[in-house]
C-alpha cells in the first residue's frame, strides 16, 4: 500500500490543477474532472437519488423525500 503513495499523489497533484485549485478538499477527492454529456431531467435525478439512498438507509431516504416535497433543493 505504502508503494501507491507516490501513483495517489501525483494524481491528486493532477486533479488539483485540472481543477484551478492548489490543493483538494475532501469534497474535491471524488468530484468529476471534464464534462458528461448525459443530461438527467429533475425527475430523472431525483429518482434516482431516492433509489439508490433507499438501499442504504431508511432514515436517509425518508430525509431526502421529504427535501424534496418541500422543495428544499433548488434547481
């Protein structure tokens, strides 16, 4: 493990930059470098973040529901 070191760190190092940052946050590690070019509709993202919380946590996707419902996320 201690060998990945050095691959982990200039790939960090790379997506700082590919980034415009110095360094990386803890919400940078797993955030997307380029574009995707699929497009979700709201429904489409919403639905899809209820079934995946859903297989994860009751408590969760009730939250998320309700966030919803109540027009919480902005969009």
């Amino acid at each position: 493990m201690h060998d990945s070191f050095p691959v982990f760190r200039r790939y960090f190092e790379a997506k700082a930059r590919l980034l415009g940052k110095e360094t990386l946050a803890w919400w940078d590690l797993f955030a997307p470098v380029g574009k995707s070019e699929k497009r979700y509709a709201y429904s489409e993202a919403r639905d899809f973040i209820l079934e995946n919380f859903d297989t994860f946590s009751d408590r969760l996707v009730l939250f998320t529901q309700r966030a919803f419902e109540q027009n919480w996320i902005d969009a």
